[in-house]
C-alpha cells in the first residue's frame, strides 16, 4: 500500500476535465454573438461571429497543448510545478517555506469535481503556484501532505521521537487541527445571519438580469405585449395609484432581496470554521462554492468589527481581518466570526488579536451635521427636482427634507475615535455600523485634509494609510475640529517615528 506522498513523487497531470472547464468557460461570448447571428438575423454581427471563430480556432490548440505540458509532482522536500508549450518553466517550491494552501471550488468546478490550489510561501505577496485544476481527492491529499510535513518539522525542532510514522503524524496533526478549533457557525445563526444582513442585493441583481435579458427579442415581445394587454387600467390610474404602486413594488423586492440574501448566505456560509494554525487562521467554508483561505497575523492590518441596526438591537455582530497584499485575498476584508454575540466576539478576537476597546468614543466635532446636512439637501434637490417638473402633483416629497437633518444628525451620533498607546480605533456609520481597530505600529503614512467646504467650518480629516492594497476609506477620522486634527497627527507622528526608531536600535 502506497502512502499518500508516493502517489505524487512521479509528475502528474492536472485533472482531465480542465480540457472541459477551460473550454466551457471560453465559449459564452462566441455563444452569445452566435445567437445575434443566427436567432435575431443581425447580419452587421457576421463580423464579429467570423472573429470569434477565428479565436475559437486558436483557443482549443492552446488549451489542449497547456494541458499536455503542465505537471507537477511532490519531491522529499519540494513541490515541483513545469509549464509552457514554447518557453518551459519550472517552479520548484520548498515544503518548509510553504506557508498556505488556499483550496476554492466555485459551483462547476464542484459539478466536474475541480478544485484550485493555490501556494503562498513566506516572501511573496502573491500566489507563488497554482494548481488549475485538480480532483479534491488530490486537493485534500496535497494539502495534508505539506501540513504533515511541516508537523513533522515541528516535531524534529522540538526532539520529540517518539512515533514519526506517517499515519501517526497525520492522526497527530488531524487531532491538533481539531483542539484549535476556534469558531464553528451553527445552522441556527447561519439562518440568522441571512436574515439580519439586510442587504439589497436582489435589487441589483434583478436590474443586472433584466439588462440582459432586454437583449432578446422573446423578452422584450413579452414586455410590449404586457404593456398592451394592460394599457386600459395603466392611463386609468392616477398620480396617488401610481405613487402606491411604486411603493408595493419596492416593498416586493425589498422582500425578495431578503429571501436571496438568506439562500446566498446559506451557500457562502455553509459549515464555516475558524482554526489556529501558528500565527495564522484558517478558514473553510461554502455549499456549492468551497473555500478554504489561510489569513497570516503576522499580516494583519486592520480589525473591524460591524453590525447593522437590527443586528445591533439582537446583540450580534461580525468580525473581519485585513491583511497586507497576500495572495489572491490581497487587501480584502475576510470575515473570521460571520455572526456571534458581542461578548463571545470580543473574546475571540482577543484570542486572535489583543486589543482593548474604549469605554467611550470621542465624539467628531457638532459642525459635521450642518457639512453633512447641507450634502444631503444638495443631493436629493438634484434628484427630486426632475420628478417635480414632470409630475407636479409629487411636490409633497418635498416634506422629507427634515428628515435629510435628523441622518445628518445620526451620522455624526455614530462616528467617533480614540487613541491608546498602540492602536486608534475609529467608529461611524449607522445603517452598517463599524468599529475599526488600527494597530498604530503597522501604518506607513498619515495626512492631513482640508477641503474647501471644511475650511469654512474649521475642520479637517486625518487618514491613515496601511500595507493594506484596499482603499483608505475606513482608515480616517473625518470632520473634526482643525485643532484637535494637528494635535492628534502631531501626537501619531511621533509614535510613528518612536517606533521607526526603535525597530532600527533593534536591526542593529
């Protein structure tokens, strides 16, 4: 009986449906401008039909000549990955330096049985292999190979010789994997989280579908013929039946925006698990799409902890890391806990990061309702305006312009900022609230704003910028007064450059 590592000391190949997955995935547009072609009799089109075969032509010889001259194998210490057709390259990966093994399969992937592995090593911020694509079965084989492996390596550094069987480190591996278990999402606060996201996302899903669905004559026929069929009762209908209309219409797809978030969160969310694997979290996750993301602390840039309204008002929050470029979750948000209660929050995230929150923000200065309010007005008199001129009787929606003064005020209720000796930590936003914990020892730069309309208030914004390849959005303390904005950027300057210092005395 062959151990799971001498099945892939020899090349091999990557899974013989790639040849199909890479060709499903390459056909649609050839698909789409044969039906202009062929179904709606769009001649002008014959071009860009001649052009797609053309590519076709070319695509299917490099596919399959890819395929052929692909292979990898898994050496006693190295794993070993050779491409190219013309120019041939070989990758050869160290087991030890390798630090993650993200496994994703999306929804056809998993229908051929596909996965991708992708390698990130210790000095790269980016994927330094790929295995596009191979069975689980292989997927789950290499994965727990360079797990092993790295066990094992554990156990000669600590002079631990007692049984270094494979099956013995496997089980041994398998069992510690299990005792760092740190969060498991049951199904309860799986249905849960579906249910408080609150996020439209049918909305822009369905004006998505319909833009493209408009293409085809067949819907487009069924629109005109509706429209006729009903023609009678739509000119019957006055301005308060339509205004009434309008409203069912989006409390419809408000609710349907509902029932989709909770089906798709089910499918991302299924059987999420958080585990600890020496300075790095794993997660693993999905229903038709399968993930498995490995998030390196020694990485991380930013903690931020979120809720919503509703979420709020049943006591459960979510929270997400940040981490500097590193592979293909470069600079994004990965949630780590997708729904738990504050406390049982909290004290996991200390588990994963230690940190203390304040007992009491410092509020932004009361100026920012007046900014916050005059932007509001200014944006909903442009888009009210054109409404007005053409349907007169609509001028009542004029008397929700106070309620522009009362979300100017809620803004400036939930923003807020504090600084210790290690970290700032910024709150704002009301419909999806957050509280941003920023480790003041990983920020490169911090600037100050001022905008015109800022001036002539006297306040100002600070932003502070991480390794992070994601937007500094969230990074900044906005709307403060311009006093209290050059204390605090002289007081982080100087932690900045007090640590700069320091890591030089330590280099030396």
């Amino acid at each position: 009986m062959t151990t799971p590592y001498e099945e892939y000391i020899e090349p091999r190949k990557l899974h013989p449906l790639t040849l199909v997955y890479r060709l499903f995935t390459n056909i649609p547009g050839l698909a789409l401008v044969f039906y202009f072609v062929v179904v709606e009799k769009q001649s002008d089109q014959y071009f860009y039909l001649i052009l797609s075969l053309i590519g076709l032509l070319l695509l299917f010889p490099s596919i399959v000549l890819n395929y052929i001259f692909f292979n990898f194998q898994i050496t006693p210490k190295e794993l070993v990955i050779r491409s190219g057709i013309i120019a041939k390259r070989q990758r050869s990966i160290p087991l030890e330096k390798i630090q993650n093994v993200n496994i994703n399969q999306n929804f056809i992937q998993r229908i051929l049985g596909l996965v991708r592995v992708s390698i990130e090593t210790a000095g790269d911020l980016q994927t330094e292999g790929a295995l596009e694509f191979v069975s689980v079965h292989d997927a789950n084989e290499i994965s727990e190979i360079i797990k092993n492996y790295k066990f094992s390596l554990k156990k000669d550094k600590n002079n631990d010789t007692t049984d270094v069987s494979p099956d013995s480190i496997q089980d041994e591996a398998e069992e510690h994997e299990k005792s760092n278990v740190l969060f498991e999402l049951s199904w309860r606060n799986l249905i849960v989280y579906g249910m408080v996201r609150l996020r439209p996302l049918f909305l822009v899903f369905g004006l998505w579908l319909m833009g493209i669905l408009s293409q085809f004559g067949i819907w487009e026929n069924t629109i005109d013929k509706f429209v006729r069929d009903n023609q009678n009762y739509i000119d019957s209908l006055d301005v308060f039946s339509i205004t009434m209309l309008i409203i069912a219409t989006i409390l419809v797809t408000v609710f349907l925006s509902w029932v989709f978030d909770i089906l798709w969160t089910i499918n991302e969310y299924f059987k999420f698990k958080l585990v600890n694997e020496e300075n790095k979290l794993v997660t693993s996750y999905g229903l038709l799409s399968k993930v498995r993301v490995t998030i390196p602390l020694r990485k991380l840039q930013q903690i931020t902890i979120l809720t919503n309204p509703l979420k709020e008002k049943l006591n459960f929050f979510t929270l997400t890391l940040q981490t500097a470029g590193f592979g293909q979750k470069s600079g994004s948000n990965q949630s780590v806990i997708p729904l738990a209660k504050y406390e049982e929050l909290i004290e996991l995230a200390k588990k994963i990061y230690n940190f203390k929150l304040p007992e009491k923000f410092i509020p932004i200065s009361r100026k920012a309702i007046r900014r916050a309010f005059v932007r509001y007005l200014v944006t909903i008199l442009l888009l009210i305006a054109p409404l007005i001129y053409f349907l007169p009787d609509l001028v009542w929606v004029v008397a929700v312009i106070p309620l522009l003064y009362y979300a100017a005020y809620l803004r400036w209720l939930f923003r807020g900022y504090a600084i210790n000796n290690e970290h700032l930590i910024v709150k704002q936003g009301f419909w999806i609230r957050k509280i941003i914990i920023i480790p003041l020892k990983k920020m490169q730069t911090l600037h100050l704003k001022e905008t015109f309309f800022q001036r002539r208030l006297n306040l100002a914004t600070i932003y502070f910028d991480n390794a992070s390849s994601a937007g500094i959005a969230d990074a900044k303390i906005a709307d403060i007064d311009k006093e209290d904005a050059y204390l605090i950027y002289d007081e982080i300057y100087n932690y900045f450059i007090h640590h700069i210092k320091s890591n030089d005395r330590r280099s030396q």
